[in-house]
C-alpha cells in the first residue's frame, strides 16, 4: 500500500520521475478498453499532467479501492479504483 500511496502522492505532486520510482517496469496497464505497456522508466506520457487538466479540469486523484489479487515476496498485483477531481473537489 506505501507504494500505492507513494505513486498517488507523485501523481498529485505532477512528478513523473515520482511516478516511475513507484512503478515496476515494463508496466502494463489495463484502463480504457485498451492495454499499454509502458517498456521502461520515462514511458508514460510526457503530457498527462496538461492533457488531464485540459479534458476535464482534473487537479487530484484519490483511491476509492484498493484490492491485493495477487502476491509474492517481490511484487504485487492489485486492482485499484480511482477517481480524479477538479479544482472545487467535485468528481
């Protein structure tokens, strides 16, 4: 869960390099009807900070849900649920 909360912080903060020290590379990422797969460190979208506050005034995010699916002594799987707010905390 510190992981998690450390990639939400960096998400927040707009810390892409935050970001990318709380994630497992390659990163695969199932969202959107559309599976990415981030190769390495530095592959998430350079304007995902500007693109987000463009679309839709998006300045935090939060978990809602947070699930272990799966385990070992190394990584772990979760199914997470999010949700992202503007300026005036609406969702």
């Amino acid at each position: 869960m510190a992981v998690l909360d450390r990639f939400m912080a960096a998400l927040n903060e707009h810390d892409a390099d935050a970001m990318d020290r709380a994630m497992h590379f390659p990163h695969i990422r199932h969202a959107e009807s559309k599976l990415t797969i981030y190769e390495a460190p530095g592959s998430n979208p350079m304007d995902l900070f500007t693109r987000l506050e463009q679309e839709d005034g998006w300045k935090w995010s939060a978990w809602i849900r947070r699930t272990m699916v799966q385990n070992s002594d190394v990584k772990a799987h979760f199914m997470v649920s999010y949700a992202r707010y503007r300026a005036d905390d609406s969702e």
